[in-house]
C-alpha cells in the first residue's frame, strides 16, 4: 500500500533556538564543501546503502543549502529543514521551485510536523552539535511514521585517530569510554587567495562540535523508539597525507569497499546508523 504524501507544511515554523552564525552566510557552501569533495561522495555513499530508495515522503532535518537533496529523487515528497534561512534561500534556488521538495525554516528539537508524518528521516552533520542530541532523536522518532526509516549520522569519539593519540599519550580523555566530549572547533583555511579574502572573510568556523559514542547513540536510539539495523564507517581515509597523494577518485573507491567491511569496527570519523521506528 502506498502511504499518503501529504504533509502539513507551515506556512512559518517558530524557533527556539538561534541559528548558529557560523552558518549566517554561504561560507559554508562556497568555501568548506568544495574541498571536502571525498566527505560528500563518503556521506553519499553511506545514505545510498542505508537509506530505502524510493517511498512516499522523507524530510532531511539541517539540510542546509540542500547538498544532498538529488540523493532523494526516488521519493513522491522531500521536506528540507534547517534553522539558517540564509541556507534555505540557496536551497530554494538550487532546486528552482522543483515541485517534489518543500524547504521549512525550523528547530530540530521542536519539529513543526504532525506525529508520523514521513516514510524515513535524514539527519547527517547535525547532531555534532549538540551536548545532548536525546530530545532532537526523540522528535525524529515523533515524525517517522512505523516501520518507517531514520538514517542518522554522528562524529565519532571513538575514531582511529582518537584511539592512537590516547594511546601515545597526545590525548587525555579515553575514547573507550561512555559519554559525549566536546572536540576542537571545525576551521577551514582557504589554501588559496582565490577560495576567500585573508582574515575572518576568509575563515568558515562553527560552533563546539561534540564527539558522541556509537553505544550511546544505539542507546538513545532504541530509548525513542527505534530499533537499530545497520551502522557505516565513514571517511575512513579523510588523511592530510592521503588526501595529498591520492586522487579522490581513488578513495572514494576504497571508501566504497571499507565501509561495510569495516562497519562493526567503527573507526571512522563520522557513523552513520540505519534505524526503524517499532511498531506499536
């Protein structure tokens, strides 16, 4: 049976929270994701394994400018949220009135849809964000329809580069251990006077990024209602010495082979994690 599309789409949604200003302009497109051409074929990568390919509606909560919105063509509706209207307005001009998509300004702790609105529900580079993601995973459990599909991402604190550093004594706080831990701000440098003027016109910087565990994640996961499936290992090779001597080209194809194979290791930099709301 088909599911119903339609989706109660707010004329405005009220927001409690400010958008962060690191994401006030289009630095963040026009500067950081033209160099991290292998992070977006790695995302994409992992969302096409995880993620159903066709079904009735999907929302992608803190779609930003709309990077991954071709990823949602096999569905009837798609609904971009982000908190940063500036986003949003390249959002809309990047799929110029396509009449597939919705794109709301809204806060992902107070998401302004009806309970089991969607078939599935995207969330990648997101929850880094937050100390405690708990309240916006219980609002994407809200949203996802049962047996409906959320594929959620998070920065791993338990990556393969913490774990060497820790053990050659370079960090202090254990990646082995529980809990979420505020790592060093994201910063992009233009590596030329072309990609942006010097200074602070120059710079793309955001807010304390948090490392989360991939145990707390399931944990928080199946509290709201969501059973768990699948997990992805992503941007196993996002290294400054690969990234110099390698083509892209070449580590996205070791990227496509290592991220199944190396899933229940988890030590990538970033996990991707299928789960399915439960049926009553």
């Amino acid at each position: 049976m088909k599911s119903d599309t339609s989706i109660e789409i707010p004329e405005a949604a009220t927001n409690s929270a400010a958008a962060d200003p690191a994401f006030a302009d289009m630095r963040y497109r026009d500067l950081f994701w033209p160099s991290r051409r292998y992070e977006d074929q790695c995302d994409r990568i992992a969302l096409r394994a995880l993620l159903p390919p066709t079904g009735g509606s999907v929302v992608e909560l803190g779609a930003g400018f709309g990077r991954l919105a071709n990823e949602y063509t096999g569905y009837e509706k798609s609904v971009l949220l982000d908190l940063s209207g500036v986003q949003l307005d390249a959002a809309r001009e990047r799929l110029r009135d396509d009449p597939r998509y919705d794109v709301v300004e809204g806060d992902i702790f107070h998401l302004p849809f009806p309970d089991a609105s969607f078939d599935a529900v995207v969330c990648i580079r997101v929850i880094h964000h937050f100390q405690d993601p708990r309240p916006a995973i219980a609002e994407m459990a809200r949203v996802l329809r049962p047996g409906g599909t959320l594929v959620l991402e998070a920065a791993n604190k338990r990556n393969l580069k913490a774990i060497a550093l820790y053990l050659l004594h370079r960090q202090r706080v254990s990646p082995f251990g529980r809990g979420s831990v505020a790592a060093s701000n994201a910063t992009f440098l233009p590596r030329s006077a072309s990609a942006g003027q010097a200074g602070d016109a120059g710079h793309w910087q955001a807010t304390t990024d948090f490392d989360h565990t991939p145990a707390d994640i399931r944990t928080w996961l199946e509290a709201a209602g969501l059973e768990p499936r699948a997990t992805r290992t992503v941007s196993n090779f996002r290294l400054p010495l690969l990234a110099r001597h390698l083509p892209v080209s070449l580590l996205v194809a070791l990227e496509r082979v290592a991220q199944p194979v190396l899933a229940p290791l988890t030590p990538g930099p970033s996990i991707f994690f299928k789960a399915v709301r439960k049926r009553a």
